[in-house]
C-alpha cells in the first residue's frame, strides 16, 4: 500500500465504564458499554491500519489497551471541550489531516476513498463526514487550522450544519463524504451491527444480547 500526504486522526476516549456510551445504559450495563465502546473502537483502528496515509494517530483520553492494534501512534487529547480537542488535534499536524471518531465501527474504505485518494486534496479545502443525528463523523482539513472548529457547539442536532457552514464562510471548498450513524443509543447500535455484520461490534453487540436473553 502506497502512504498518501494525509495524517489519519482517530478522536477517542479509552473504554472506561460509566466514561463511555453511557446513552447505551440501559438496556446495557456501563461494563457492557465499554465493551461495546472497546470493540467499536477496534474494528475503527483496525480499518485505519489499511487506509493509505502518511501518518496514523489516536488522539485518546485515556490510556491505551489491547485494542490497539500495531501501527498506530498514540497521542494525549488536550483539555476542554469537544471542539477544543478536536482543535488541539488538528494543531498537532502539518500538511492535510482527516479527523474520524470511534462511534462509526461500520466504516470502511470506500466511505474515505473520495479524501484519501491520489487526487483527494486537489479539488478540495475541507471533506465532511454527515452523520445522521445531525453532528458529523469525519472532518478533514488540506491546511489544519484549529480556529475552523473552536467554538462550535457541539452533540447538538445542528453542529455538523454549523461546522460545514463554518467551512465555506472561510472560503474553502468542501467534499461531502457519506452520511454514516454514529452509535449513540442502543437503536443506533442495532442498525450499526446490521451494516457491518463481521465486525468485533457486531460480534459483541450479539453476544452480549444472547447473554441478556438466557
């Protein structure tokens, strides 16, 4: 695989339980969510580790475990609020970064091919990753500046509006990527499961239904 010019950055909080997909609880425990969180968390890394970059980064509140896997630097998230370090994330880098989350486990090439292809940054200044509950999963940036995301209110129904719309009033010109869903809600990780069936999550989404069950 041939490195492209993009540093890949994944935003994630070690899976702690009661720190993590705490939306998930109930119907699940906090340890059941931070499995489910560890796993979604996996199967995001282990994609990452295919995709062509220059440099692949977890930006983690917390510290590392066994889910991740080799190849990946690991770096400290700054403090504040989410758009402060998703800031301080994009201050570390020098040249073009994509940003993603650990809440899209379904994730796969094809969803960051359009940014992460030879030609990705030829036409664009900025790519945006929609997700469905109004907030967005990817955001990357030719030229990083943290001032793009400072300030923007986030896990609101209108953040990835007003993040796009931050965007083009700077003048940049932004791709759209795929509109994915962010597992937030136990709805949301059924659907998630469904579309990515091979997965850790998926395989830990149905073991921990089937020991609910008996």
């Amino acid at each position: 695989m041939t490195p492209g010019p993009t540093t890949l950055l994944v935003l994630a909080k070690e899976p702690v339980p009661g720190r993590v997909k705490t939306r998930l609880t109930p119907p699940f425990t906090p340890d059941e969510a931070a499995e489910l969180a560890a796993a979604s968390l996996a199967d995001t890394l282990r994609q990452v580790r295919t995709l062509p970059a220059r440099r692949r980064i977890l930006v983690l509140d917390g510290r590392p475990g066994p889910w991740l896997p080799p190849g990946i630097e690991v770096r400290p998230q700054c403090a504040g609020g989410l758009d402060e370090r998703i800031a301080g994330a994009f201050a570390e880098c020098t040249g073009p970064a994509l940003l993603i989350g650990m809440d899209t486990p379904q994730l796969t090439a094809a969803h960051l091919a359009p940014a992460l292809s030879p030609g990705g940054w030829d036409e664009c200044d900025a790519w945006f990753g929609p997700a469905e509950d109004g907030g967005f999963w990817a955001l990357g940036l030719a030229e990083p500046r943290p001032e793009l995301v400072l300030g923007i209110p986030m896990s609101l129904p209108h953040t990835g509006g007003v993040q796009r719309a931050r965007l083009t009033d700077a003048g940049l010109t932004v791709g759209d990527l795929p509109e994915l869903r962010d597992v937030d809600e136990a709805d949301d990780a059924w659907h998630v499961a469904q579309a990515a069936p091979h997965g850790e999550f998926a395989a830990t989404l149905a073991r921990l239904t089937r020991t609910a069950v008996g």
